[in-house]
C-alpha cells in the first residue's frame, strides 16, 4: 500500500495541486490587503480561511481532474477484473490528492508566518481550530471533486466545477439571510473577512463547521467508492446527519464571529521601569518600538499641571462596543500593524500620546476635536503639524495668543471634566 501511495504521490494531480494552491494563496496574502493578518497568529487564520473563496473551488477542480485518470487511460474494466476491492483501491488516491491540498494550505500559512514572526507574540488555541476546519474544508473538496470527476467523467467537469463552488461560497450568505448563524455552518469563508485585532473564532462555531465539513468529506468518499446506486444513495445520509448535527452545536446569533472579542488578547502587557508603558497581549511584540516614542511624550506633558504619568494602548472594540476603563492619569493609544507586521506610524506616536492628553471618556457629550487635540499637542512639542488643514490652522491661531499655555491647561482640564466649548482653544 505504501508503494501505491508513493507512486500515487509523485505521478497524479497531487504534486500540482499542492503547488497551485500554495502559489494563489502565497499571491492573496502579500498582494490583497497585506495589513488584515499582520497583526497576529489569528488574524493569519481566519485571512487564510477568507482565501478558500478562491482556493476551495481550485481543490474542486483538482479532486474532478485527477478523478478523470481512469476514464481518459481506459483502465477502468483492468481495474475492475483485479480481486481488490475498489474502496481499498481508492485510498491512495484519495490519501494523496488530501495530503496534497493539506501541505499547500499549510505552506500558505508558513510564508504569512515568516512575515510576521518577529512582531506576533500572542498564539492563542483558537488559532490551531481555525486553521484545522481550513484543512477540512479542503480536504472535503477535493474529495468531492474526485468523486464528481468520477461520476461525470468529461474534460468540462472540472472547470464547472470550480466556477460552481466559487458560486456555491457567494451565494451561501444570501440563501440563509437573515439568518447569519446558518451561513456560518455551511460557509468556511463566512465572517472571515477583516479580522481586528482582538478578533476570535468561538469554539462552538468551529465545531459546528468541523462537523459539516467532516459529513460532506465522508459522503464524497461513499460517492468516489461506490459501485453501485444503492451505496450512492446511502452516501447521502452523514451529509444530511452532519448538517442536522452542525445546525444543532452552532449558536444562533447572528454576526457570531465579528461580535466576538478575545479577552486575553486585549490584557495589558506593560515594559518594566517607569513612567509605565502598556500594550494589548496581541501587540506585545510591538511593545518596545513604542515605550522610548511614549516615554518621550509624557516627559513632554510633565509642563502640565497634574499630567499623566503613563500609557496604555486604547483597546476600544466597537462592534461590539468595549472601553477600557478611564483613568485622567493614563493616556490611552491606539496600535496598529502595519504592512511589514512593525508599527504601523512609528513617527507619528510621540504626537499621539501628547494629544491623547486632551482626549475625554468614551461617554463624554462636551469633547475636544482632533484638530484641537494635535493643536495643543504641537504647542507642546514646540512644532508646526507636518499636514496642512485645520490642526495646522489652528497651531497657528494658537501661536498669536499670549495666554496660550493657559489656553492650553484649560483644554486638558475641560477634556477631563467633559466640559470642552466650541472654539475653546483660540476663540
């Protein structure tokens, strides 16, 4: 068996499809929105999960060209005199063409690895689950393809194929709107797309995926072994027991996966010694290009009365609505990735501290504007704002005012107290 499989590896479609699929999803990580997965190791697995839009109907396609291998060599009745069963003569091929799709996506994943090894510190366990419901995505894929390339043996099957699945994962959302929990079970690219920083997947949603994936997996196998209509129409019942239990485990919230937030990715990890610097968990490999930028502004804000004495990194989600808790003493900042997996604005932090001063709570209705904000700060820092607009005009207007560091304590005070005026910095 050992030597069928080998022979099965170096001499069917497997060697090619472990290529093609390592070559498009390399393309779609560097060359499509760089920045969705350098902020960490699960922003890497679910932008790798959002490619099976592409990579999912390619292992289709595979599956139905390899599974025309007997038709177009016209060995099939050869086949069928050899004592051997046809289910144990289909398991190096279908060993093979899985392992080939399993090794294409796993070197898709270790060149986006290699990009952001230096800076992603934060491997949380949810990431091995996401990336192992991938791998069963594709596997079930090409296994269908094998067995839809058996049953239509014809040279149109495999490209039909492909362009059906890319429509099957597009479609998906729309046929089970508005309800997005059962996109999720019968989607592996669903709500995969953009994944913030404190992002996750929950455990309930892959193990309701994995159970799909594995149903739709053992049916293709049925279909590729089968030798008659009975075991056929016997292959259809784990799909339909495998939907019926995924159905079952997946909660039914919708937007389940967007809504979602890692609460130990977002944990402060702070830089020894004083003043102290904070970063979320996900972005402690980011931690030390910005403790010297943020120390730098609070020795700029010491001129202030009562100024703060350290900072945070702001790790405020939206969607849903998450705020740190507010201290006057704290500056909090936001972090950012950027394309090469460092900081994204580097030059630009000892600014953002020092107008981070000038910031209120989230629940504030009387609060600074940005261009206030970065007016004040670059009175502080002794230089004009690099970008013309208003924060430029308004340094500006600030320069004229022989009060104007009073202007300026006033600011920080009323941005604690929510009590900041319209034009209170220059009017």
């Amino acid at each position: 068996m050992s030597r069928v499989f080998r022979i099965e590896l170096r001499r069917s479609a497997a060697p090619g499809s472990a290529l093609i699929l390592l070559v498009a999803g390399a393309l779609l990580l560097f060359l499509v929105d760089r920045p969705a997965f350098t902020t960490g190791w699960i922003q890497l697995a679910m932008t790798q999960r959002l490619y099976l839009a592409v990579l999912w109907p390619l292992a289709l396609a595979a599956g139905a060209w390899q599974a025309r291998r007997e038709h177009r060599s016209n060995v099939a009745e050869l086949f069928a005199s050899t004592p051997r069963p046809r289910v144990q003569r289909t398991v190096p091929t279908l060993g093979a063409m899985a392992l080939a799709v399993v090794a294409g996506y796993l070197a898709m994943g270790l060149a986006g690895a290699g990009w952001i090894a230096g800076t992603a510190r934060y491997l949380p366990a949810s990431v091995f689950a996401v990336v192992a419901v991938g791998l069963l995505a594709l596997v079930a894929a090409v296994w269908l393809g094998l067995a839809a390339g058996r049953l239509l043996p014809s040279p149109a099957t495999a490209p039909a194929l492909g362009i059906a699945g890319l429509g099957l994962l597009l479609l998906i959302p729309s046929a089970t709107r508005p309800h997005g929990w059962l996109a999720l079970v019968f989607s592996p690219i669903y709500e995969m797309n953009l994944p913030d920083a404190y992002t996750t997947v929950p455990g309930p949603a892959s193990v309701a995926q994995a159970i799909w994936l594995a149903a739709l997996a053992i049916t293709a196998v049925l279909l590729f072994a089968s030798g008659g209509w009975r075991l056929r129409v016997a292959a259809l019942l784990p799909v339909v027991l495998g939907a019926a239990l995924a159905i079952a485990v997946m909660p039914r919230d919708n937007r389940y996966v967007i809504d979602a937030v890692d609460p130990v990715a977002r944990e402060l990890v702070c830089v020894p010694g004083d003043p102290r610097v904070c970063v979320s968990r996900v972005h402690s490999g980011l931690l030390a290009e910005v403790a010297a930028p943020a120390r730098e502004a609070l020795t700029v804000l010491a001129r202030l009365p009562s100024p703060p004495t350290q900072v945070h990194e702001d790790t405020a989600t939206y969607l849903p609505a998450v705020h740190p808790p507010w201290h006057d003493h704290v500056v909090l900042l936001r972090v950012e990735a950027g394309p090469d997996g460092h900081l994204a604005d580097r030059g630009g932090v000892v600014a953002a501290v020092v107008a981070g001063a000038f910031a209120s709570r989230g629940d504030c209705d009387h609060f600074a504007q940005p261009d206030e904000r970065f007016a004040a700060a670059y009175w502080l820092l002794g230089r004009q704002p690099a970008e013309p607009g208003d924060a430029q005009r308004l340094w500006q207007d600030l320069q004229q005012k022989p009060d104007a560091e009073a202007r300026v304590v006033a600011l920080r005070r009323a941005a604690l107290s929510c009590t900041v005026q319209d034009g209170q910095l220059t009017r």
